[in-house]
C-alpha cells in the first residue's frame, strides 16, 4: 500500500509517493496564488503519471504552511516533526537539523530516539529564508540557483549588518557602488544567514550529526557559510527540498509505529 | 452592531461615533472567530458573551447613570491599584487596558512604535475617540510597573503609585505607605472617608469575586475540563470591565453548570490534547491570540498564571482584621505578594508556576510575551531554567496583538503539542 507526504510550502509544493520501503514517486511544483488547488493537481498529476488511482493510496499527510487548508489530507503534521521524520530515515544519526524554507529557518534538536526534544524558528520576518537571499539575487539580477555557486568564488564575504530583506537590499546598493563584486555580496550574505542560525544554535545548542534540509540547503554557498562559521560538519540529503513531504509521507505509513532511528528508508531510494 | 440608543451614548461621553463602529467591527469579528468559535461552550458563557458586549455599550450607560448621580471614578490600568480601597471610599475603578488591536496605530500621535500593543491599543483609543471611558472618571492612576507605562503616566498627567521593584521590609514598609497614600487621594477626591466598617464590606466583596473565579479556574484541574482556557480567558477579561455583583452572579450560575457537566461528563474539549499553561504577560478584553493559536491547534489551555489569569484572583485579602490599620496592612500585604516580573528577584512566580503545574496537571508551558515587555521576556529563561529540573518542555511566543503571524504562530504551536504528545504518532 502507498502513502502520500505533501508538503505545502511558502513557495513551492513537494509530493511523495512512499510504499514503505522506498520512495515510488514525487514530484515539485510552486504554491502560486492557490496553493490548495496546486497540491491537488500535482498529486493527481502525480498519479496519473505513475498510472495510479486514488485508491491505491492509503494515508495522506500534509505538513508545510497550506496544511491545514489542504482538504484532501487524512491528517496534518507540522513540518517541524516531519523534516525530523524525514531527515532521520536518510541520516539516522541525526541531533540537530536546519531546515530553511522559502519563508522560515528552523532548528530542530532530535534525542537518541529521534524525537524532537526542542526546536527554535524565525519570527514573522524574512531574515535568514529563503526569502532573503532570493530577494539578494533579484537585487543582483542573478538566477536564484547560480547565487551558491558564484558566491564560493570571492575569497571573502563583504560584511552584510543587515538581516532585514528590506533594508539589506539598500544595504546591498551602497556596497555595490562602493564597487564591492557582486560574488562577494552573496558570500558576505550566506554568512550573515549562517550568523543567523548560529544564533538560534545558541538557544538550544548544536550536537552532531547535523543535517541541513529545506529548499536552501541546495544552496551550496549557504551550506559552506554554515560550516565555516558553527566549525562543524553538516551534511545535506539527497534532494533537501523533499525532506518534509517524504516525513510526511513515512508518518502516514507509521501507523502506529513511531518513526525511529532504525527503520529507515536508504538515501539511495530518494535519489 | 451598536443600537440607536448605544450611538446616542457613546455621542453623550463623545466618542468618535465613525471610528468607533470601525473598531467594534473589528473586535466583533475577531471574537467571533475566536473566542465563540470553541465547540463546546457552557449555555451560562452567555452572560460573558454580552458583558464583552456591554464592554462598549450598556456598561458604559451604567457609569453615567452612576456618575450623573454624583458617583465618582477613577481609570486603572494594573492589577496592583486596590480596589477595595476605591470602593470603600465610593470610587469606581475602571480598567482601561485595551487588547484590540484594531487603535494601536492611533497611539503614534504621542508614542513611539516599539512600546507594547497594550500600552498602544489603550492610548490608540483614548487618541482616536474611540474609549468610551475618557470622560467617565475623575482621575487615572497608573503604576510603576514598567517603564514604557511611567513615562507615559508622566505625558499623560495621571497619578501614579510606586509598585517598589524588590521585595525587602523597606520595600514592603513603600508599598504600606502608598497604599496608605491612595486611600488619601480617593477619599480627597469623593470627599468620602473611609471607615473600618465600609473597608470590611469591600474586602469581603473583592474577594467574593476573586473566590468565584477560583472556583470557575478549579474546574480547568479535572481530566477533562468543562471550561474551556478561551472562555476561562473571557471570564478574567470581564471581571475586569462588568458591575462586581452582576458578574459574581454571572459566574454563580457558570459554576453550576460546570458542576453538572462534570456530573455529566461533558468536557469543553472535542480531543484530548496536550495540557498547557500560559505564562507571562496579560491578555486583556480584545486579545485571546495566543489561546486561540493554541486551542485552535488541538491543545488544551488548563491554567494562566498572567495578570489575566490567576495572578488576578490566586490570593484573597486577609478577612481578619477588624482594625482600619490592619485592614490597610492585610491589602498592602495582599498586592505585594504579585509575582510580577517587575520585582527582582522574583522567586514567588518561579514557585507559583511550579505548583500550579502539579496541580492543573500541565503538560508544558507557553511564555505568551507581548513585544518588547523586557521583563517577561527576560525571566522566561529563568522559568525555563526551573521547568527544565522538573522535566516539563516549553515555547516562547513573544508576539503582539495583529494577527499577521498566525500561520508562523501556529507551526511553533503544533510541533510544540506534537513534542509533548509524540504518541500522537501512534493514531494515525
């Protein structure tokens, strides 16, 4: 029997089609104006594609900002235990995760048994998402994706004071008629967002493994940021941005059996 | 909406009549959504419903009546100004702080914009016309309490009495003195003396009302509580603004039913979800944001230690005495004992919190912090310090009264209630 994890994200929507063992099936799409009805398609979509019907599909589990606005889910987890869920059935050893969404940050503190002990989160401002460092490389006019990449060549990073999306855009200006390269501007940002999540680690500390997830966790630049400035090593899984719905997806199929550290999906089976 | 008879009243103490229906739109909506949305409300929240109502409306038309007669008033903002004392020298208090946040913007004219709502939303009214209680009261009387709260008690003229900011002899000896004081400054201004006789009468009224909210609040300690925390809230936040004898009665008839509810096992609650306590600073008449977020969000708010909650009504005034000096003494000594983050240090709240966890059987502690009271926020480390030696998790929510952040609110809220309750897992 297949389960579904959807997660309805700020900006994008992510579905996983899990039959227990691995992952049969998943598709991304972008919440746009009717996130609702995008998740409702991608998943029929979905499984048209796989020549699937409704009924083959047990359990559906929506996490993400729109699941509770999802009417087609059998129930909502907050992404907060479905990123862990998620994250520990790639990495089992996980204790701390970072997860950055389009919209938020997290960081999540897991125990032996992969329960989540304690967690911290950005309020309501777009500092250190996301959100910020898209709103960097519209400034920049450079593609979202290329900003990691390009960032990792300045040998240093300007100093970015400023975390608000609104203000370190000017900030940002200033720096670039100051003639400071645009490669630099980036790297000096993903430091300041890695600054950020230092901060939170300082709430609720920091204890290895640490797995970085979310849609910014693609963002190589950001992950070499937060390895640099916390010193310790941090993995990525495989495609981050699926973390959530694929929790979401294995807390449908746990029924009753809470996930934990050893029944795991393979990293392998997410590729 | 306001009746004809309402708008000529509220013209009569001159409130902005066009803002005015702004605001009891917004407010009426939001109660709507939030505190009438709870399933399972007991049929006697009725009279609760209307004294949020009346709030704007027939209270108002109370006061003047009381006032065309001679009667005096005086607005109040803390729960630190004896009312025993005001009434024992015919002086109505009124509680003035607001929890819309519909006239917070208002507030600008005289105030910088990183105060705290509760400090904006009552002057936001006062400034666009829209507190119909502006003209009903002979003087104001603040509190040192924070500082945001002097500064804007020295703007505004108002009288103030200093809450001492430690709990020594010679702090208690201050406290003495200005309650002391206040009597002066009540009976000066109703030209009332205050006897033995009449303060005995007031003690025991003011703690009647305090013991019905006991009792209302005990209720919430059962497995399955017959009152749910939105409409506890409600209760606190009409204590606040309605006639003490109404709302004694309005609370009499809710305990009875309550007590058939238990009888009949009827909870206030659809689920069993995890049982919290709210910590931190108050929720006055307006704002039920963070319960909302909260019972909304599946969990079950069993017990409020704020200013809104049993910090309010936990201790009675000593009924002892018979002696005016012991009397002055048993209130002095009752409103010292407030565990208000203002004191340093502030062990009672500390203890306060840790009983009331065992004995209202809470799962985890919410901090519901308004922005930038510094005190609360500050403290909330402590507290967490003390819970963290008895095992008991908790979230701070530091937030103000708009409802811009509910959907961020509300991830924090669920991953909290699925880290007390991860057997939750276990039911899908």
């Amino acid at each position: 029997m297949l389960n579904c994890g959807i997660d309805i994200g700020s900006t994008t929507i992510e579905i996983v089609l899990h039959d227990g063992k691995s992952i049969v099936g998943k598709c991304m799409t972008l919440s746009g104006a009717f996130p609702a009805e995008h998740a409702k398609k991608a998943f029929t979509g979905l499984l048209v594609d796989l020549k699937l019907q409704r009924s083959d599909v047990e359990r559906i589990v929506a996490t993400g900002f729109g699941r509770n606005y999802f009417d087609h889910a059998d129930r909502v987890f907050s992404e907060i235990t479905c990123h862990a869920a998620g994250v520990v059935a790639q990495i089992p050893n996980a204790h701390t995760v970072i997860e950055i969404g389009g919209q938020d940050s997290k960081m999540m503190q897991l125990d032996d048994e992969a329960r989540v002990r304690d967690f911290v989160m950005n309020d309501r401002c777009a500092a250190g998402t996301g959100k910020f460092i898209e709103t960097v490389a519209r400034t920049l006019n450079i593609p979202v994706e290329e900003t990691g990449e390009l960032g990792l060549l300045a040998p240093k990073g300007c100093e970015i004071s400023s975390m608000c999306a609104v203000f370190a855009e000017t900030e940002i200006v200033g720096l670039l008629h100051q003639g400071a390269s645009p490669e630099s501007v980036l790297r000096g940002v993903f430091n300041a967002v890695a600054r950020r999540i230092l901060g939170m680690a300082g709430r609720i500390g920091m204890r290895d493994e640490i797995v970085f997830t979310g849609g910014v966790a693609k963002n190589k630049g950001v992950l070499r940021a937060l390895q640099d400035i916390t010193g310790h090593e941090i993995r990525v899984p495989v495609e981050p941005q699926f973390t959530g719905a694929l929790g979401a997806a294995l807390l449908a199929a746990s029924e009753g059996s809470r996930t934990n550290r050893v029944s795991q999906t393979s990293v392998q089976a997410i590729a | 909406m306001t009746t004809m008879d309402t708008q000529e009243l509220l013209q009569k103490v001159g409130v902005n009549l066009e803002l005015h229906d702004q605001l009891i739109a917004y407010n009426n909506k939001l109660f709507e959504a939030t505190i009438r949305s709870a399933p399972n409300r007991p049929t006697a929240m009725k009279y609760f419903d209307s004294g949020f109502h009346a709030s704007h409306a027939s209270r108002v038309g109370e006061i003047l009546d009381y006032r065309t007669k001679g009667g005096k008033s005086i607005g109040t903002f803390c729960i630190y100004v004896p009312d025993e004392i005001a009434l024992a020298a015919d002086v109505l208090p009124i509680p003035l702080c607001g929890g819309s946040h519909w006239p917070v913007d208002y507030a600008d004219k005289m105030f910088p914009r990183d105060i705290c709502p509760l400090i904006r939303s009552t002057f936001g009214m006062a400034f666009s016309g829209t507190c119909p209680y502006k003209k009903l009261k002979d003087a104001t009387v603040g509190e040192t309490t924070c500082d945001a709260k002097k500064k804007a008690w020295d703007l505004l003229g108002f009288e103030v009495m200093e809450v001492p900011q430690k709990k020594a002899d010679i702090d208690r000896e201050l406290w003495l003195s200005e309650v002391i004081r206040f009597r002066g400054f009540v009976e000066k201004l109703s030209g009332v003396t205050v006897t033995a006789e009449r303060l005995k009468e007031t003690i025991k009224l003011v703690n009647r009302r305090r013991r019905v909210l006991q009792a209302v609040n005990d209720f919430r300690r059962l497995p399955n509580p017959p009152i749910s925390g939105l409409d506890a809230l409600l209760v606190s936040q009409v204590a606040l603004s309605q006639d003490i004898q109404t709302f004694i009665s309005g609370c009499e008839r809710l305990i009875d039913e309550l007590q058939r509810r238990v009888g009949e096992d009827i909870s206030a609650y659809e689920q069993a979800g995890p049982r919290v306590m709210i910590a931190g600073t108050p929720s006055p008449m307006g704002n039920a944001k963070v319960h909302f977020a909260l019972e909304s969000s599946g969990l079950r708010v069993v017990a409020d230690e704020s200013c809104t909650g049993m910090r309010y009504y936990r201790d009675c005034v000593d009924e002892s005495a018979d002696d005016l000096a012991g009397m002055m003494k048993a209130i002095a000594d009752r409103y010292f004992s407030i565990d208000c983050s203002c004191f340093s240090p502030n062990k009672e709240r500390i203890e306060n919190i840790l009983k009331t966890i065992e004995e209202y059987h809470v799962d985890g502690v919410v901090h519901n912090i308004l922005s930038f009271c510094h005190t609360y926020n500050v403290e909330a480390k402590i507290v967490d310090t003390a819970l963290g030696k008895v095992n008991v998790p908790s979230l701070k929510i530091v937030t103000d009264y708009s409802f811009e952040d509910i959907e961020q609110l509300k991830v924090r809220i669920e991953s909290f209630g699925e880290l007390i309750q991860p057997k939750q897992l276990q039911r899908i």
